[in-house]
C-alpha cells in the first residue's frame, strides 16, 4: 500500500510538474482581521441575544397591558354601577315608603275619617287636621313620583354606560398576531442594530416621526432605544393622535357619567326632601287624628296627652336630623322648624277644653279660638319656611372633597338646609394624589404627546335640573295658598257662625261644634228606646258607671220615672181618675178668613192661631170680640206647629224647626217676631212645641216625628245654641193621626189633645202618670167633630178647638165647665 499511494501521488506522465506559490498574511493584519470577526461576531450575538430578550418582552408586555386595562375597565365599570346603585337604592327605597304610607294616609282620609263613627271633632281642629292630611298626599305623591323618575333614569344611564362607553379592552386576533413575532424576523432588521458595539456604538435616542417635517424623526427623550422598539411602538399602539392623560387628568367614563347624572340629580334630591315634608304633615296630622279619636269616640283626656307626646318628638327628632344648614347666609331665618313640632300640644290643651265640663262661656270659647289662631300662624310661616329650605342655590366653587363625605361640582343648585343630609356623590372632576391615570386613553394616545392636557370628553350639555324644583315649588305655593285659604275660611265662621253657609237641615250644633254636630234624628232600637246615632248605638248612655254624664243624667231622670208611669197606666183611658169636667161650646165669633187650629194662654188671654201665621186674641173670660192680627217675620219658616204664651211673650215653633218668639203682644193688626235658638235638625215634623223653662234662659221643646209613636223632649244650653236629648214619652196614635201639643208658660206641663177629643197632661219633671183633662164623652159636642189643638187655662182648666164636618163650618171653642 505505500508504494501504492507513492505511485499515486507521482503526476501522470507526460504532464511537468507545476509549482504552487503560498500567500502569507502578515502577522498585524491577521490579528488585526481575527479582531474584527470576533467583534462582529460578538456584537451580531450579542444584539441578536437582545432582540430575543425583547420580543420575548413584547408579547409578554403587551398581554400584561392589556390585562391590566381590562382590570381597571373592570374597576370602572363597577364605578359605573356604584354611582347607580347609590341612586337607585336611596330612590327605590322612598318609593317604598311612599306605597306604604299611601295607605296609612288615605286610612287617615277615608277608612278612619272622623265624624262617621262618632261626633265630629270642632272646626277649628278639622281646618288643620284637613289641611295637614291633604298637604301630606300632595306631598306623598310628588316625592313617590319624583323617586321614580331618578330611580328609572340613573338605571338607564348607568346601562348606556356599560354597554356603549366603559368596555373591556380585549385585544383581537389581529392584534395578538402583531404583537407575537418569529426569529426570522431578525434577519430584517437593520445592520447597525444587528452590528452595534455595545457602549462603543450608543443606541439612538427614542424618536417619532414629525409630519411637518416630512416624516423626518425627531427625539422626544433621552433614552436610547434600538429601532426595532419603535417597530413595536408602531405596530403595537393605537395611536390615534389624542393626547395622554396628565397625573392629574380625570377618566373618560367621570366625565360622561357626570353629564348623565345632570338629568336626574334634581329628582334624587327632591324626592329625598319630599320624604321629609311628607312626613311632617303626616305626623301633625296623625297626632290631630289621634286625639280627635281619643275626645269624640273614646272620651279620654291623658291619653291624648300622651299620644301627641309621642308624635311631637318624633316629628321634632326627625326634622332636627334632617335641617341641618342654614337656606341662606343672610335673610330671614327665623327656625319655625324648632316649633311646629308643638302645634299639637297647643291642639290638645284647646281640645281638653272644648270637651272639658267647664261652662261653654264666651271667654273659654274666645281663648280657644285663639289658641287655634296660634296653630293656624304657626303652620302657615311653616310652610313659607318650607319653600325658603328647598329652595336651590348655586355655589361659587367647587366643594373640596374630604373622605366618606358627599360631593357634588359647583353646577348643581342644591338646598343648602339640606346638604348633609342629602347624601349626594357626584362623579370626580379630578383623581386623588396617586391614582393612576385611565390606561385605554393612554393607549390611545400619539407618542410624542405624554403630559399633555387631554381634552375631557363629555356627554351633550344640559341645562341645571331645576323642571323638579319648579314642581315642588308649585307643591309648596299650593300648601301656602291652602292655609291662606282655611284661616281666611276660619275668620268668616268666627264672625259669622260655625258653619254658617251650610245647610242647618239634618243635624244639631253644639258650642262649639263638638258633640253631635252632624247627628241624625234620635232612633229607637228594639223595645226599649235605646239612643243611637248615625254611628252606632252610643253604648255611654247605658253606663251606670259613667252617671256624670250631663245627657245621662238627664236621660235616665227622665225616663225612669216615664217609664214606670207608662207600664202602670198603660194606654187604657179609663184607668186615669177622676173624670174630666166636661167641655162646654162658648159662643165665638172669628174674624174673616181666620180658620184656627192651635191655643194658646198666658193666663189671662188666649190666643187662637192658624197654621198660615195669622191669629186672634181675647180674653179668657170670653168678654169682647177677638182681636186679629199676623204675624210678621216667620217668611220662610213654614207652617206654624205649636205655641207657647209665657211671660216674655209667644213662642212659635215652626214646620222647618225653626223657633220664633214673638215679645209683647201684637199692635195695630201686626205682631213681629224674630227666630231665637237653634233649629231642630230633624226632618218630617208632625207637631212640635217650644217654651222658656221658668227662672232660666234655656228653652225646653217637645216634638212629633213621622211615622214616630213618642214624643221626644229636648232642652236647650243657656245660650239656646243646640239642643239636647232630655226624654222621651209614649204620644198616644188615634185614626192614625198624631196628637196636637202644647206646653204651659212655665214649659213644665205638656198638653196633648188627641184626634177623638182626648186631652192629656203630663208633668215633665219628675214623671207620674198623666191625667186626662178632656174626653170625647164629657164633651156636648163629640160627635161629627175633628178636634185641633189644646191648651191649659190654670189648673185642670182647658180651652180646645174643634170643627164640625161639613161645608163652610167654622171651628168652635169649648172650655172646661168648672
């Protein structure tokens, strides 16, 4: 094999031999090369290192700015809902305030209303019950309403928010396949970043390109930055040309959520202040109720006393919590609200005593007025004070935020009364110290423009929200006009009478209006004559316990004796002893036209009288002729019932009820009278008398209603200004038709002269059987007669009319014979 590869490595033959030259590098040159190669290879490795390094750092910076946007978006988003929640919740809440107590309030208004189930409360107190109640629905509905409208609004505003505006920053595919990158995209950088010497050959500075100078690029820092970061910048950020956000510059999503909130702002706050005047009518006007309930149905006095305690210091607590602040720096302030708490303690002590025994005299009727003047002031200048403390004021600048405590910009007219109580946060005009700006506008944002004032962005202009204070002013001006309206009401029944352009029909006044005003005819129930009116039995007057009672003492003096008289006498005539003298025709000739129904005497004359207010006079002696005349001032009053002659002169009772007293005695044919006392509130008089009680001012009436078998006694206060339940007695029914009635001078013996000729006297006072004066045998004239009415002459003497059946047949009087 050697002498093999020896042969081989001999040139073929016939070919010479060539002889190669070798080049040789000096030594300098070779060092000098071999540095070179080892440098650039270092520098191409080492920069190489570097554009791994950072685009491994650019897709993990890109994922990791995104995420934390998202995260802030997230933050913001629930800022978004927070502001809305702190709306909704505060508006949802009153609103369900607001259904409950509409309840409690028309429980008030109808269900519980006074007058049904007892005697209505007095004038004075109802004027301010009433207007109370009724301001407090006024109220009721403008805050549930308002309430509404905040709640529904910021609910739509907030979403509008989160589905338009304030959006997670999710990257898309397109994005995330910029951001991600090969390594054979090393190979089309440049030579100079491939290339560069570390140290020896710095990087350029950060840079962006100037479309005013052409796109030539100019430095914006001082840091030096391969160009392969501003290919990542290019390709990577959004860069629409906005400006970045300053430290100090507020997110996007504030400031559209501030204008939004400009919509509803007003009936947030309004709603909240028609929370509070609602409940201060509310609770003035509970407390009137209760006490009202308390005198008229249950007839207590402490504990009226002690319920209005109970609501005047939760009315005084809960405006004491929320008027805080001053409306207005200067002005008039007078705090009203330290004192309408008070008006129902000022309510009960007139009440305790308008229903107290003391005597109804003009100066306790003139002292409660007053004291219901008092009230009536002081409600009124509470509800100026209302429209003064919800009266918006705009601030001069901006609040200076403190931590956990309410905000709002300097645009929004709130009540300054109310400021701390209102709970109102707005969305921030600026970020707190170290809060970091909103990421997406930075992302947004060119290059070259860091720290610069971003423009805000802002949702459309509104003008201040002020449609719900027009509207809560308006509800303001109507409770002012309303209290306006009632003491104007008020002064007109002081001087003219309570009640006075009301119909009198149907009911029975009281001093001052507060028993019975609006009571219904008195009714049976069952067999044993059981009072009741147009709310129920009244189960007091069968209370033995409660005797003091001024209507049951006179009930039950009255109709015990009564009552023992009817079961002995009964109603056979015959029982009653001894006979009547009989009746005897006197010889009497009437004036003209005069047909005469009705007798009465004063011992010493008799005056016959007919139901179309005419009459004569003469003697009971029978010497002279009759001496006619009319009667003047009883126009409009109706047909005359029955007549009384007593010492102050004729006293009239009328089919209307009305009672008339004529003084004197008639001149020249005219006798004038004048209407005195109250009227009867019932209606379908049959018969009906009226006389002065002896020795008193009081008057004492007997009346017959349709379809009634009884005859019910009344009596009259000193001032003859009500009437009040004193008894009742059997009125004896013959042919159907009811008796005649008449009563002596000194109203304490009632005559009644029945349809067959029987007369009857009874005692008022002290009870006792009556006695019969007059029956149809002992009178010569029985037969074919209608008798009419009856009066006493002194002792068991009688004068009574009758008139034959037949044409033109003239009444004739008859007298007792002895």
């Amino acid at each position: 094999r050697p002498k093999q590869r020896e042969k081989s490595s001999l040139p073929p033959r016939g070919l010479l031999p060539v002889r190669r030259r070798r080049f040789t590098m000096p030594p300098v040159v070779a060092e000098a090369a071999a540095a070179t190669a080892a440098a650039a290879s270092g520098a191409f490795n080492y920069n190489r290192a570097n554009w791994f390094f950072d685009n491994g750092l650019r897709f993990g910076r890109f994922n990791t700015g995104y995420s934390m946007a998202m995260a802030q978006a997230s933050m913001y988003r629930e800022d978004i809902r927070d502001l809305t929640e702190l709306t909704v919740t505060k508006q949802d809440t009153y609103h369900t305030v607001g259904v409950i107590f509409f309840v409690l309030n028309f429980q008030l208004i109808m269900a519980g209303r006074l007058g049904v189930h007892g005697p209505s409360p007095p004038g004075w107190l109802l004027g301010l019950y009433w207007t109370n109640i009724c301001s407090a629905l006024m109220f009721l509905v403008t805050f549930t309403w308002t309430a509404m409208h905040a709640s529904a609004r910021a609910t739509a505003g907030g979403a509008y928010m989160l589905t338009r505006s304030v959006r997670l920053p999710i990257p898309t595919p397109k994005m995330l396949d910029q951001a991600r990158t090969t390594g054979n995209t090393y190979e089309k950088q440049r030579v100079a970043d491939v290339f560069r010497i570390p140290f020896a050959m710095p990087a350029p500075k950060e840079s962006v390109a100037d479309p005013e100078l052409g796109g030539q690029r100019v430095p914006i820092s001082d840091r030096r930055m391969p160009k392969w970061y501003h290919d990542e910048v290019k390709e990577l950020r959004k860069d629409e040309g906005a400006a970045a956000p300053s430290p100090d510059s507020n997110p996007e999503h504030f400031e559209l959520y501030r204008g939004l909130q400009e919509e509803w702002w007003g009936y947030d706050i309004y709603g909240r202040i028609g929370v509070l005047y609602f409940m201060s009518h509310w609770l003035t006007s509970a407390s009137l109720y209760s006490m009202c309930h308390v005198f008229g149905e249950l007839r207590c006095l402490w504990p009226a006393w002690t319920v209005t305690a109970c609501f005047v210091t939760a009315h005084y607590g809960i405006l004491s919590l929320d008027i805080i602040n001053k409306p207005t720096a200067t002005g008039f302030n007078l705090p009203i609200e330290k004192v309408v708490p008070f008006v129902p303690v000022i309510a009960v002590l007139g009440m305790s005593i308008d229903y107290s025994v003391l005597t109804p005299t003009i100066g306790w009727q003139t002292f409660i007025y007053f004291l219901s003047w008092i009230c009536y002031l002081i409600q009124f200048f509470w509800a100026i004070r209302l429209y003064s403390l919800a009266a918006p004021m705009t601030r001069a600048r901006d609040m200076q935020e403190q931590p956990g405590q309410p905000w709002w910009p300097k645009e929004w007219a709130l009540p300054p009364a109310f400021e701390d109580a209102l709970y109102m946060v707005s969305a921030p005009k600026f970020l707190e110290p170290g809060q970091p700006t909103c990421l997406q506008q930075e992302m947004k944002a060119g290059k070259g423009q860091q720290c610069m004032t971003a423009p805000m962005k802002k949702s459309r202009d509104y003008a201040p929200a002020l449609l719900p204070w027009k509207m809560f002013r308006g509800a303001c001006i109507t409770t002012i006009s309303m209290w306006v309206l009632i003491m104007v009401g008020r002064a007109f029944e002081q001087v003219n009478g309570e009640r006075f352009l009301l119909k009198q029909e149907g009911r029975v006044e009281r001093w001052p209006s507060h028993m019975q005003p609006w009571m219904a005819p008195w009714t049976r129930k069952g067999s044993r004559n059981e009072m009741c009116h147009a709310g129920g039995c009244d189960r007091r007057l069968s209370a033995v316990e409660q005797a003091h009672a001024q209507m049951a003492q006179q009930l039950l003096a009255a109709l015990g004796p009564i009552a023992k008289s009817l079961d002995a006498a009964g109603s056979a005539p015959s029982l009653v002893e001894p006979q009547p003298a009989p009746l005897l025709s006197a010889a009497v000739s009437w004036p003209a036209q005069l047909q005469p129904t009705l007798l009465a005497s004063n011992g010493e004359s008799l005056a016959v009288l007919s139901r179309s207010h005419h009459g004569a006079t003469l003697p009971t002696a029978l010497a002279g002729t009759p001496e006619s005349f009319s009667f003047q001032g009883l126009d409009g009053l109706g047909e005359i019932l029955g007549a009384s002659w007593g010492r102050a002169g004729l006293m009239l009772t009328t089919a209307s009820g009305a009672v008339a007293e004529c003084p004197g005695s008639h001149a020249v044919g005219a006798w004038p009278c004048r209407q005195v006392g109250a009227k009867f509130g019932f209606e379908g008089l049959q018969a009906a008398v009226v006389a002065r009680i002896e020795g008193t001012t009081k008057l004492r009436a007997a009346i017959i209603l349709t379809g009634d078998d009884s005859i019910l006694l009344l009596d009259s206060d000193e001032h003859g200004t009500e009437w009040l339940p004193a008894g009742e007695v059997h009125a004896p029914m013959v042919f159907g038709r009811a008796p005649h009635l008449s009563m002596s001078s000194s109203a304490e013996e009632l005559v009644i002269s029945m349809a067959d000729g029987t007369v009857l006297k009874r005692a008022i006072a002290g009870g006792g059987a009556p006695k019969r004066l007059a029956s149809p045998a002992s009178a010569t004239f029985a037969a074919g007669s209608m008798w009419h009415g009856a009066c006493g002459l002194g002792g068991d003497r009688i004068a009574h009319l009758a008139t034959p059946f037949g044409a033109d047949a003239a009444p004739q009087l008859f007298l007792s014979s002895a």
